[in-house]
C-alpha cells in the first residue's frame, strides 16, 4: 500500500496558487496511464470522515490511495493522521507532495527524510504522526524572470502573500515538466516491494 499526499488548500480561491503545488501534482499523477485507464483520471471523492478527497486504485497488485486533505495547509496533519490510522499505515507507505519556497521553479527534491524546511503543512504533519521518517517531495515554487534566468525573489512581498498567488501563464508549462519528471522518478518504485531510496533529484531548468 502507499498513501499518496498532495498538500493545498481547498476552495476555487486558491487553485492554481503557488501554495497548491501538491495539489496539481496529485492532479497529474492520477492521470497518468501506468496509473489510470489510458486517457482517463481517477476522480477524487470529498470523504468528510477523514477531511479530505480520496481517490483509490491498484497498481501492479499494490492499493494506492491518494488524498488531498482539506483542512487548509497548516493543519494538513490532522487529515493525514486519520488516514494513516484507518489504514494501518507505516511510514514507508508514506509519501508527501508539498510546495517549496526556498527552490526555484523547475526545481524538485525528493527526500527519505528530513525537516520540514518551514512548510508548514509538512510540519503538521510530521507533528501529528511523531516522526519524520516519510518519503516527501519538495517541488519549487520561486518565480524565474521571463527575459533571464533571474530568479525573483519571495522577499519582494510577505512569504504568505507569495505562496498564495498564482503561477503565471508562461510558469505553468516548467510545473507540468517538473512534475512529470518527478513522477517518473517515483513510478518504478510505485507498485514494487521496493521503498523509494533515500535520494536527492533536482531538475533544472535548463535540462526540461
């Protein structure tokens, strides 16, 4: 079994916000056709017992139930804890998407463990089940300038203020490369006996 956690808040307000990068990674990874019937999604369902939306399937003999929590970030877990119970889970089963400020769109990190680095979803998490001992990704988010590769800064306005706004049009596509090279990344151990190694992936712009 995995359970698969995307991190967001809910509510039309905040799709497409830098802050929803767990979100649109769920949103992909459900799509894809090593996952889903070939040009269809599996949909998520509002599941109010555990404060989320859930969607389940089997891969290669294995269950997968991804969820988006829908406490709002900061309290992402207190859903996760729920699920985690409810399925006798260990924390191997565990991998967690999240957004990161601190890396430059068009940046990933996949880690075995680790701190929470300030997210504060990851953070509650963490809190709730007593450990840090879970696969997470880590999928930047900092604006890349459209004339050169500058990076802008999140200091130029408040941190919640930047995580809140929405990708633009022309960072949307760099997302989508991200997020594909992270899944095929993960795929091959999705659906194994394996656990995802500890390792660190980055992938940059200049190599999408």
């Amino acid at each position: 079994m995995k359970l698969i956690i995307g991190l967001g808040n809910p509510g039309k307000q905040y799709e497409g916000t830098r802050h929803n990068a767990g979100f649109m990674f769920l949103d992909r990874l459900v799509c894809r056709d090593e996952i889903a019937p070939v040009g269809e999604c599996i949909l998520f369902q509002k599941n109010d017992k555990f404060a989320a939306e859930i969607a389940e399937t089997n891969h290669k003999g294995e269950k997968l139930i991804f969820v988006k929590p829908q406490t709002f970030m900061n309290l992402s877990g207190q859903a996760v804890r729920k699920i985690f119970d409810f399925y006798k889970a260990e924390l191997s089963d565990l991998i967690v998407a999240s957004d990161d400020v601190d890396l430059p769109l068009g940046s990933a990190r996949v880690r075995s463990e680790g701190s929470s680095g300030g997210q504060k979803g990851l953070q509650n998490i963490i809190d709730n089940l007593g450990s840090d001992q879970f696969t997470r990704i880590r999928i930047g988010i900092q604006s890349i300038g459209g004339d050169a590769d500058v990076i802008i800064s999140k200091d130029r306005m408040d941190t919640a203020d930047f995580v809140l706004s929405k990708f633009e049009k022309r960072e949307v596509d760099m997302l989508d490369q991200t997020i594909d090279t992270v899944i095929a990344y993960i795929l091959p151990f999705i659906g194994s006996k394996q656990e995802i190694p500890a390792h660190t992936l980055e992938v940059r712009p200049d190599s999408l």
